[in-house]
C-alpha cells in the first residue's frame, strides 16, 4: 500500500492517478473526508501534524508520497518507521540546496529533508524547479479581462509538470534503485512569464498580454496575501537570483523513459480550467471541449 499526503494536490493528485493508472494500491490522505481526487481510491483522514492520529491511515502502508513542511518532521517519520513504512518520497525543492536557513522556504524544506534522512526509511528527494501548474493564479485576471500581470518578469523558468513529477514519483516509490537520491526535474524549455502568456493566449484563442509588475508593485500585490518572510524569499530566489530554476535537467527522461512535457502540452491538458466561467474580457464564458 502507497500513501499519498497532498492527495487533492497538483502533484499529489497526480501520483495518485498514476498509481490507479498503474493498478497498484493506493489510499489518499486527506485532513477531512472529501469528494475522492480519483475514483475508487481509498482515503484515510488524519492529521499530518499529529503524528499520534495517523494509525488507521498507515495501516499497510510500505511507501508514502510525503510533502515537506509539517510541525515535527522528526517525529512523524517516526511514526512512519513504527508503522512498518520502508520508503518515503519527499517533494521537496531545490531551495533545499542553498543551506540558507535564514530564507523561510529554505530553511522548511532543509528541516524536512534533513529529517527523512535521519529516520533510518529508505528515502527519494524530489526538487522540481517552479510547477507550471503556477500558471493557474493568473484565473482570476484572465476572467477579469486579457491582461496578465505578474511578478519577476525577467526571470525564465524551466518549469515542470506536475504530471512528470509524479511520473519520477511512482517510479522512485516502486522500483529499486533510487535510495538515497536527490533528483532535480524542470520541463525541456525555460521560458519567461510573457512567452508562458504567448502560449496561452495561443491554446484559448484569446489576445492576451503580459504585464511585468515593478518589485514595488509586486511586493505590493503580495502584502496581505502572502506571508512577509515568504515574500522575502521570493524576492531573494527571483530578484536577487539565489535560486536558479531556470537549469534544464535531464532526469525525468533518466527515471520514466519518456521525455518531459512541454508548457504548452501543460496548457492543452489543463484548457478545461482556462475555459470555465473565464470571458474573453466581455463577461462571456467560453466554450470548451472536455478534459
């Protein structure tokens, strides 16, 4: 048995598919009972900061799909060690690599990294660059019209599907050899937020424009919504260039055999969520086929 924590998720959501796809079995775990994220799957409900809730959902469970971050990593890898787990997949980042534990993001995803790889489990760290999943926080502008403005515009990305992180995932989670990894993924092209808007605008039908916000401007748009030591470590990953995600890797070619997807293969798979209830800047909602 698998666990997937983060099962409603971009990437847990979709390792949760592949291993259904893949017929292997498989329980969601989720904070609270909720409308399954894929058929027939079984979920659990627990905690994930409570380490002493998650007996019922590590019943039977030898591998775990584990995203980083929660209150006391320690102890819930042992929890997991207790419960019989043999194998965690850890989602981290590349912001893992800085050793900067004076950058938010940093420093939780050091902390998680260092605890799955003192809990004594068989481990795989996962550190994609930026998901183009990311591109779905432009929906509320591409509903209020054909301008999308945006943060670190001169800052190109080779992002990654989702879809291939999970793909590195199950494979990490089932097959042998990928112990004690730490596996960096991007797509194949790095692309900046204009050219990521070229695409859509190209995929939906729709004459769209990118707007690069000012650092001012951006640090006003996130004020409020954002917590204030996670803007700082955008502004110093983005602005100040301490993390690169703009390295394209060869890794989940190496792990699946099959090459990364492409933003724009991203875009057609995911045009559903582009389409509903999103105008062409008229208040229209636009059509769309399924899927």
């Amino acid at each position: 048995m698998i666990l997937v924590t983060g099962a409603t998720g971009n990437a847990g959501g979709e390792v949760l598919r592949v291993l259904v796809r893949a017929g292997q079995p498989v329980r969601a775990f989720v904070r609270a009972r909720a409308e399954p994220p894929t058929h027939a799957v079984e979920q659990a409900v627990g905690d994930l900061d409570e380490p002493g809730s998650l007996d019922a959902a590590l019943d039977g469970v030898r591998g775990v799909f584990l995203l980083p971050g929660y209150r006391d990593m320690p102890g819930l890898l042992d929890r997991f060690r207790r419960a019989g787990v043999e194998r965690v997949v850890l989602l981290s980042s590349l912001a893992a690599v800085s050793k900067d534990t004076r950058n938010a993001v940093s420093q939780y995803m050091i902390a998680s990294e260092t605890a799955v790889r003192e809990s004594g489990l068989a481990w795989t760290f996962l550190r994609p660059n930026a998901f183009m999943s990311n591109a779905l926080r432009w929906l509320p502008q591409l509903r209020a019209g054909d301008v999308i403005a945006d943060a670190f515009g001169d800052v190109p990305i080779a992002s990654v599907d989702p879809y291939d992180i999970a793909a590195v995932a199950v494979r990490a989670l089932l097959d042998p050899g990928h112990e004690g990894r730490a596996y960096p993924l991007s797509g194949p092209e790095r692309l900046l937020p204009a050219q990521r808007v070229e695409v859509l605008a190209d995929v939906l039908g729709r004459e769209l424009r990118f707007h690069a916000l000012t650092d001012e401007e951006a640090r006003a748009d996130m004020t409020g919504r954002v917590p204030e030591e996670y803007i700082r470590a955008f502004f110093s990953f983005y602005s100040d260039g301490t993390l690169d995600e703009s390295q394209i890797y060869p890794t989940v070619e190496e792990v699946t055999a099959t090459p990364p997807r492409t933003f724009r293969q991203w875009a057609l798979a995911h045009r559903t969520a582009f389409t509903t209830d999103v105008g062409s800047g008229t208040g229209q909602a636009a059509s769309r086929p399924g899927g």
